[in-house]
C-alpha cells in the first residue's frame, strides 16, 4: 500500500490522542489490480472515525455505520472508494486480531499502530484476500 507522509502522522497522532483508548478511522483512495489480480491501495485521504465501542474501547474498536456511510459518501464526492481502515492496539502487537478479520472486506488495507507503554512499537499494513485471510503488506510511505 501507499501511504502519505502526513497521513501517517495523522493516524500517529490520533493513536497518541485516544489513549488509553484504540483510536480507529478509514483510508480514502485508488484501489490499483494489476492483470495477475494483484491489489495496491493507494491513500489519498485519512478520516479519523470516533470509536463507539460503549464497553473494551482498550483492546478494541468499532465505527458506527452511519460514520462509515458519512466517510464513504465524501470520498466519492472526491474520486475515492474506501481502501481500508486503520486502528491501535494497546499493549499488543500489530497483527489483525479475530474482530479484525471480522471487520475487513475484500480488497481491504488495515493499517495497525501497535503501542506499547504508551511508546511506539510497530506499524503493519494487512491486506484481505479474495480467498479470505490476511496477508502482510508492506506500507510504502510518499512525499
């Protein structure tokens, strides 16, 4: 996947803001399948989601349907579809947990920030295949 530079930051910054909380939000952009059926998503575009979780908002997330809807529906208005998501994990590694799998659509990037004491540990990018799963992506930040 692709990434904006200050997009990153954005969704560093939100992870540092939430505390103690899982910060969440979706990715806005271009979603490129090559002729072998590959897929790179490209983001254009962070939108910072609230999480609604009313119980667990430390170990997880949730973004309400009509958020979604709001994000989805300014996004084409702008060329865009909905490439992904993105959340933390507080004192857990960066890798997709069940609800994650859950979550996540075909064709769907997830970017993980993983914080660890309240520091920094890892960001991955997981892709959702066709045949269901995740695979690790690699995350290619841009100027």
């Amino acid at each position: 996947m692709k990434l904006f530079r200050r997009s990153f930051e954005i969704i560093q910054e939100q992870a540092f803001q939430e505390l103690p909380y899982e910060c969440c939000g979706l990715l806005a952009g271009i979603r490129n399948v090559d002729h072998r059926g590959n897929i790179e998503n490209i983001v254009y575009e962070v939108a910072p989601c609230r999480n609604c979780l009313y119980y667990g908002r430390e170990h997880g997330f949730e973004i309400s349907y009509q958020e979604f809807l709001d994000v989805e529906r300014e996004a084409e208005r702008m060329g865009y579809v909905i490439v992904g998501s993105y959340h933390s994990h507080i004192n857990s590694p960066a890798v997709p947990s069940l609800h994650d799998v859950d979550f996540a659509r075909s064709g769907h990037s997830m970017v993980i920030i993983s914080l660890m004491n309240s520091q920094p540990k890892e960001v991955t990018a997981w892709l959702m295949r066709e045949s269901g799963g995740f695979h690790q992506d690699s995350i290619k930040v841009i100027e």
